[in-house]
C-alpha cells in the first residue's frame, strides 16, 4: 500500500473516532466525559461536554472532507485539540475520576500517554508527503 493511501486511511480512521467521540459527548457517554472536565473550566461541566462534542464532530467532518491543500491545516486544528483536552485527561487522573473503563491510578495514568500518539496521529496523516527525486 502506497505512504499515501495509508495517510488517508489514517486521516479519515481519526476523523470517524472523532465524529464517534463527539456523539457520544452528546448521547450515550455523556457522563462519563464530565469526569474528565477540570474543575477550573469556567463553564458547566456538561454544557463543556455538549461544546466539546460538536467541535468533534466538526473536526472529524474536516478531517475526512478536507481538500488536500488544506489537510495539514485540519490536522494542526486536530493536534490542538488533542492538546487542549489534555488538562482533562490529567483532572480525571489526579482526582481520580473513574470513567470509561479507567477506574485505577494505573489505568489512568496509562491513559495519558495515549494523548501523545493522538497528537502524532493528526499531524502524521495530514502533513504533505514529501517528493523523492
């Protein structure tokens, strides 16, 4: 398989976890995604959840529609995001918040080194492919 179909595989892998994510911020998995809301967000924690999950929704959209010339400004879009929810991986941690499985100190540490790899993941599959002459 081509370096490129791969990309795009990965590109719209993410953008469907995305969507999927920001479904069930709204439905299904609603309260277990308010434990991950640090205390200091100034919002509701459920209108956080609400927000959170239609900005998914919408970058999983870009993800998977975006034109080529503007995929890698999507993926940076989609590395920030993984980035700005980071401080609430780290609040369901250090409160020891159990939601979606991740009901010990380990199993919530753990998770934070998962963010990293989605941060990879978005820039990965949208940078432009270099040209080898």
């Amino acid at each position: 398989m081509k370096e490129e179909n791969i990309k795009t595989a990965a590109r719209i892998l993410l953008g469907a976890g995305l969507i999927a994510a920001g479904i069930g911020h709204l439905t299904f998995a609603r309260k277990a995604f308010r434990a991950q809301v640090p205390n200091w967000v100034p919002l509701k924690k459920d209108d956080t959840v609400v927000y959170s999950g239609l900005v998914e929704i919408a970058l999983g959209t870009a993800l998977i529609t975006a034109s080529k010339q503007d995929e890698a400004l999507v993926g940076k879009i989609a590395a920030g995001l993984f980035i700005s929810v980071f401080p609430g991986n780290i609040a369901q941690f250090t409160h020891k918040r159990s939601a979606f499985g991740l009901n010990t100190d380990g199993r919530r540490f753990l998770r934070l080194f998962f963010q990293p790899v989605l941060v990879y993941w978005a820039l990965k599959s949208t940078q432009k492919s270099k040209i080898n002459l």
